[in-house]
C-alpha cells in the first residue's frame, strides 16, 4: 500500500463541514467517517495530479480555524489527476485505500468555494473493505 507523509498537517487546523448521505440508502460507508460522524474538518489538499509526485499543503492561514475531532474527524481535498476532486481521511494511505460510500460533503463558508472551485458538494471518499 502507497503511504503519504503528512507530516506537513501535524497540529493543523481547519474548516468544518457537513456529511449529507441519504437516508433511504442509509450507511454505505462500511464503517467509515460517515457512519459514526456528520461532520468533517478539512486540513490540507493533497495534489495528486502528478501521480507519481503528490504534493501535500495546508490550508491558507485565514482557512486554519478549527481543530479536528472525535466527533468531526480530519480530512483532505485530494486533486486526483483524473476524475476531479475528493475528501478523503487524513491517513498515510490514503492514495490507495479509500473509495466513495455514497456521501457527500458541502458547507456556506466562501473559503470552501475557493479551495475547490465553486459551491458544490464533494464526494467523501471514506469507505474501506479491508
């Protein structure tokens, strides 16, 4: 498995969003973020658009707000070369572990618009089935 030092996110803070998943389907996380939580911090962005050189930043200064949680874990915005941009947990592995569990992620703060590019929800990346 491909690990990630995210030594540069130590003791970061970050942005608070919300989880939407719906509630016909229920849990499709398998256990994940959205299973137990309804709320996530955004630490950093991971750009992955050069596979074989992700780089891994922290959030603007006026974006480093909020400090991760039990009840709002950390995440990052992950540019993937192809197919547009995620939030997965911020763990070393996660460029090779996660998958969608149906969920999503949004919030008001223009910050966010800014981060990704317009306002618009965000696939949670935070189903395993390891």
């Amino acid at each position: 498995m491909t690990q990630l030092d995210l030594s540069a996110l130590a003791g970061t803070k970050g942005l608070i969003t919300y989880i939407f998943k719906s509630a016909t389907l229920g849990d499709c996380a398998n256990g994940g973020i959205s299973s137990r939580c309804d709320q996530v911090t955004i630490v950093g962005v991971v750009d992955g658009r050069n596979p074989g050189r992700p780089t891994v930043h922290r959030l603007a200064d006026d974006s480093q707000v909020f400090a991760p949680a039990e009840d709002r874990p950390a995440v990052v915005l992950f540019a993937r070369a192809r197919y547009g941009r995620i939030l997965v947990p911020a763990t070393p592995d996660l460029l090779s572990r996660w998958m969608a569990g149906g969920t999503y992620v949004a919030a008001h703060d223009s910050r966010l618009s800014n981060l990704w590019g317009g306002y618009h929800a965000l696939p949670l990346h935070d189903r395993t089935e390891h």
